[in-house]
C-alpha cells in the first residue's frame, strides 16, 4: 500500500479530459485562476477545474498504521462555460464519466459529495459554474 494519491489523481484527470470540447485545469476555483479566451461575442470555450483535496483516514483507530489504513479521498469538479444549459450538459457528462465503470488507481468507486452552481459576472461577462464533489476510498491495494 502507499499513501501516495498522485496515480489516482492522475486516473481522474485523464478520464476528465476524454469529455470533448472542454479544457482541463488542475488547481483552486477562483474567480480570476483562470480568465479564459473570448471571441467578440464574450463566448469562451468550456473548461473543468480540478480541485484534489488530500485523504484523510477512514475509520478512526486504526489497527494496522497510517500507511495500511484505509483512506477517503476527495475532489471537487467546477464545470464552467458561458452558458447555464452548457454548463449543466457538461455537468451530467461529468457524473457519467466518475460514476460509470470507472475506479481510480488504488481506489474504490466515487461517490457524490454535493453539488452547487453559481453565476460568475466579475470579468465582464457571464461564467455559469457548477460544482461537483466526490469521494472514494484510497489506499485499498
């Protein structure tokens, strides 16, 4: 076993990055961590940002040390493009790919964590985010 949830992060944005026509940012959601390309329309390509936030153990007391211990882990998925419907479609395609046959490096299936979405008007133009959270175990080989 290892504690190292670098491969598993890894799986996750690989399998991300197979939704077409969206970008794939790894880091913090903030309102100015990325300023997309408009065209003249203030319309902009899609993109995902990645949030990993670490692990933590699963049970308290574990028995066998923190390096065997079973792990959860978790990320957040921020869906953002300049359209609330495209914004939403991209979110399903997001579920889709995390919850169907798909179980990161060392890792359980995901699970939901909750879900919200706001709307983003700081840069002078409208970004429609949705967030998504998941979890899984880690540490389980």
């Amino acid at each position: 076993m290892s504690l190292n949830t670098l491969p598993g992060e890894d799986d996750i944005v690989a399998k991300l990055r197979e939704i077409p026509g969206v970008d794939v940012i790894e880091g913090e959601y903030t309102p100015d961590s990325y300023t997309p390309v408009t065209d003249t329309n203030k319309m902009f390509r899609p993109y995902l940002t990645v949030k990993f936030n670490g692990a933590f153990p699963h049970y308290d007391g574990g028995i066998l040390g923190p390096d065997k211990d079973v792990q959860r882990a978790s990320f957040s998925v921020f869906i953002t493009s300049p359209d609330d419907r495209v914004s939403r479609d991209i979110r399903n395609q997001v579920r889709e790919k995390m919850l169907t046959n798909f179980r990161p490096t060392d890792g359980s299936s995901l699970r939901p964590a909750g879900a919200y979405s706001f709307a983003d008007t700081d840069l002078g133009y409208n970004r429609y985010t949705h967030n998504i959270g998941f979890s899984y175990l880690f540490n389980l080989s």
